[in-house]
C-alpha cells in the first residue's frame, strides 16, 4: 500500500452540483454554455423523465440503455447520436447509461472505434459536451474516467478509460433516487460500498483516497438500511448518494479489485445486475483479504456499525448477516446460476488481471472458484 510520500493524481468532473432538488442545473449549465442539441442516454424508466433536468433547444433521447450493456447496446446508442449529431451528451440513469453516455461522447463522430480504444488513455479527444446525472447510488460513474460494456461473443468485459470520458459536470440529485425500489437500493448500496472496500483494502490504496473510501464505509453503514426500510427517507438516501459519489472518487487513482473481478461473471454470462452480482461476492472477498489486511478489514467492520475483527470466518458471518439483513439474495443458486457453470466463471474472472492484481492477496484460478462454491 502507499503511503504520503507516494505519488497520486486524482480526476474529477471540474464542476460537482450535490443536494436535493439539483436536477435542473442540468438545464441551467447547457444554456450558460451555449449547447443547442442534447442528447440524453438513459434507461427505459428514466427517459420518460427528462423534463426533470430543465433542458432546452432540441433534445434526442436515446432511452433503451438495458443492465450490464453489450457492443449492440453501444451501437444502437451511437447509431441515434450520428443521427442527431449532438453538440452535448447527458448520461442520465445508473452505471449503464453513464457508461454508454461516456462512450458515445467519444465514439459518435466516428473518427475512433471502440475496438481502437479499449485500455487505458487510448481516446483521441472529445468534441462534444458530457454531463453525468445518476438516479441510484451505487456506481460512482458520475466521477469517473472508465466506461464498460459487454462483449457478447466472449462474455467479456471491454473497459475504456479516458481522461475525455470525465464529465464537465455531475449532477447529484439524491432525490431522483426515491423511487428506486428496496431491493434495487440494497444492491446498488452495496456497490458502493464494494467500490470503497476495495479501494481501501487495495495494494494500490492511498492516503488521498483512503478518507473518501473510509467516509464512504460509514455513510453506507449509517443509513442504507434506512433507505431500504424507507425510501422517502431524503436524508438516507442522500447520505447513500454520498457515499456512491466517494466510490466514485476511489475508482480513478486507485479501483477496485479481486471483489469486482469475481462478480463481473455474474453480469455478463448470467446477467445479474451489476449491484446485485457484487452484494453477493462482497463478504466471501472481504473474509478471503482479511488475513492480508487485518487492520483494516476491522476498520471496515467497525465503520459498518459491526463488532471489529479480522477473523475470515466472524468477518464472513458479520458481512454476510449485514446483507442478509438488507434483504439481499445471497445464494446464486437462488439467482438461476447452474452449479455446472462455476468452473467456467472461474476460468474468466482470472483473466481479469487489471483489478486482481490490485488485491491485497493473490488468488488463484482454484481461489475463485472456491469463493463461488460458498457463495452457491
């Protein structure tokens, strides 16, 4: 892990509205400068309420983003954005409409191609306006640099990343969050929460990143079972929205790590949404590192409002009991994941070199696919 005297650079949308009733400033911040033709990228739901963001001039919606998006999810995107040639691209929904939106600012003019900038800092440049607003508090997108969708003939994960895919403005409205539904708003705060847990628990974790990784631990702590229990709980679920934005903040310097990596599976072969998939790898993963990092795997705990240890198996029992207690679906079996398909899954997630070798402890091919077994 680092320490003061390493160096960090940390990315950030230049402008961050926060709070309540922001939504609009969407709108305001177009006209200030000057964009005349929008584009939203969004979810079904989410593209019957465009009004909310107070744009004028002429606005396209592209409204069919669907969970863990694909190459075609992309392409139909990029397809409505030639047709329209956007000056500005607005994400507005969760990860998946942000993401795409990120994507489609860069690849809409055709001069790249998605193939050409996989990787990192591979993007020639931006000549369009991009303005991220989430309606969950999981992703962090809205702060982000790195976008990815699906590859549907590996079952891959394509990630980008790109200083030009950080956004001009983010706009977090905590109350475009009140109709997410309970299970959707477990899901989505354990996201969060893994975004910070692993960056906080990371062979890369930083000082700098550390304090909005740990604040983040305890917003989660302090008020997703609120919001589950209640969610006109305003207060809740800024406190979550909070929180989603600090994990946001980790994953540029620092990101995330073994925990990800194992769910991503999960998401791109049987298409368990992203929050969820994590939720259910979350405790195995933290029980897994603890031995690696004691201390901080205490921290953890103890931030989640849980008893302090860095004992696997009480790590494990409390994670998991913090979960179940949000009413999530632990058990993939539960969640249509065929027993025959573990070995598989293993084989894919130890591929993903990027995030597991920011983990604190090494796993091997027969590691993950023990991690599958308990969660099974």
């Amino acid at each position: 892990m680092a320490d003061l005297t390493t160096p960090i650079e940390l990315q950030r949308p230049p402008v961050v509205k926060f709070g309540p009733g922001t939504a609009p400033e969407v709108g305001a911040f177009a006209a200030a400068h000057g964009y005349r033709r929008t584009l939203v990228v969004a979810d079904a739901f989410n593209a019957g309420r465009t009004a909310l963001l107070g744009l004028g001039g002429e606005i396209a919606v592209f409204g069919r983003v669907v969970p863990e998006p694909d190459t075609e999810n992309l392409d139909a995107a990029l397809a409505e954005a030639a047709r329209f040639e956007p000056d500005l691209v607005v994400g507005f929904g969760g990860g998946s409409a942000m993401d795409l939106a990120k994507l489609v600012a860069v690849l809409h003019d055709g001069h790249q191609t998605l193939a050409e900038v996989v990787g990192p800092e591979r993007v020639a440049g931006r000549r369009v306006g991009l303005l991220q607003v989430p309606t969950t508090a999981g992703t962090g997108s809205e702060a982000g640099t790195r976008a990815l969708v699906t590859d549907p003939r590996t079952s891959a994960k394509l990630a980008v990343q790109s200083r030009f895919m950080l956004a001009d403005l983010a706009v977090v409205d905590p109350d475009l969050t009140l109709t997410v539904p309970p299970q959707v708003t477990a899901e989505t705060g354990i996201d969060a929460l893994a975004h910070c847990v692993e960056a906080y628990t990371n062979r890369k974790a930083h000082p700098l990143v550390d304090i909005h990784a740990l604040e983040g631990i305890r917003l989660v702590g302090r008020y997703l079972k609120r919001a589950v229990a209640n969610g006109a709980d305003r207060e809740a679920r800024a406190g979550l929205a909070l929180a989603s934005l600090y994990g946001g903040y980790c994953l540029g310097p620092v990101n995330t790590a073994a925990g990800h990596a194992v769910a991503y599976p999960l998401g791109t072969r049987h298409h368990i949404a992203h929050g969820a998939a994590n939720a259910v790898i979350f405790p195995h993963v933290l029980a897994f590192n603890a031995p690696a990092v004691p201390e901080r795997t205490a921290t953890i705990l103890e931030a989640l409002g849980l008893a302090a240890t860095d004992e696997p198996d009480q790590v494990l029992a409390q994670a998991y009991g913090f979960c179940i207690d949000l009413g999530i679906e632990m058990r993939m079996a539960r969640r249509g994941v065929p027993e025959t398909d573990l070995a598989t899954m293993a084989d894919e997630a130890i591929t993903i070199r990027r995030l597991l070798d920011n983990n604190p402890r090494d796993l091997a091919r027969d590691d993950i696919l023990a991690l599958y077994r308990a969660a099974f």
